[in-house]
C-alpha cells in the first residue's frame, strides 16, 4: 500500500446560506490550467474536472465561468429528465453560493 499526502488542494466551507445547507468545497490545481473540483452538499456529492481552463486556477475559472456552464458539467445527463431538472436546480443554487464566496472581498484576502 502506498500512501500519498496532496499538497494541491484548498478546501471552503460555506454556511450560513438561505435554504441550503453548508457547502464544503475542495479545489484541486493539478497545474495551470488544469483542476477539479469536488462538491459537497448534506449528503450529496459532485465533481468535474477540466483540463483546459486558460492557466486559471480551478477557483478563478468557477468564479468567472456561467453558472449554467459549471453545474452543466457537475450534474449527470444520465437521469429522467424530470430528477435531472431538480437536480439542475438544487445544483445551480449550490454553485451561485459557491461564485459569491469566491467573488467576495473576505475570500480574495484569504
């Protein structure tokens, strides 16, 4: 067994939010360009990865990429159309919150 500590992420949490519970949010910067990011919300989970984020960091590229971009890419395609709309919606909440925090002043100084 082999067991590796990682030194390429930061992780938010985020409480305190209307209707929602907290968010926990790790960011993984494999390197320039180049991260995934790992949602957690109650007791669901989702993740994207993207490989081509123009040198961002993970964090840059959710705080200044559409909403409707990032939680296309975080909720599955492969669900009836009716679970995947409320998912589209619960999801789209969780990745606002998560573009406030990062576009805040107290997350830009931290």
């Amino acid at each position: 067994m082999k067991i590796e500590a990682i030194d390429n992420l930061t992780a938010i949490k985020i409480s305190d939010l209307d209707r929602l519970d907290s968010v926990t949010v790790i960011f993984q910067n494999f390197k320039p360009g180049e991260g995934r990011i790992i949602i957690q919300c109650f007791d669901k989970v989702w993740t994207s990865y993207w490989g081509g984020m123009s040198g961002k960091t993970v964090q840059k590229f959710v705080s200044d990429a559409g909403a409707d971009y990032i939680v296309n890419n975080l909720v599955s395609h492969n669900q009836p159309k009716r679970q995947r709309n409320a998912e589209v919606a619960y999801v789209t909440r969780i990745v606002t919150a998560i573009q406030g925090a990062l576009r805040s002043p107290a997350q830009a100084t931290a």
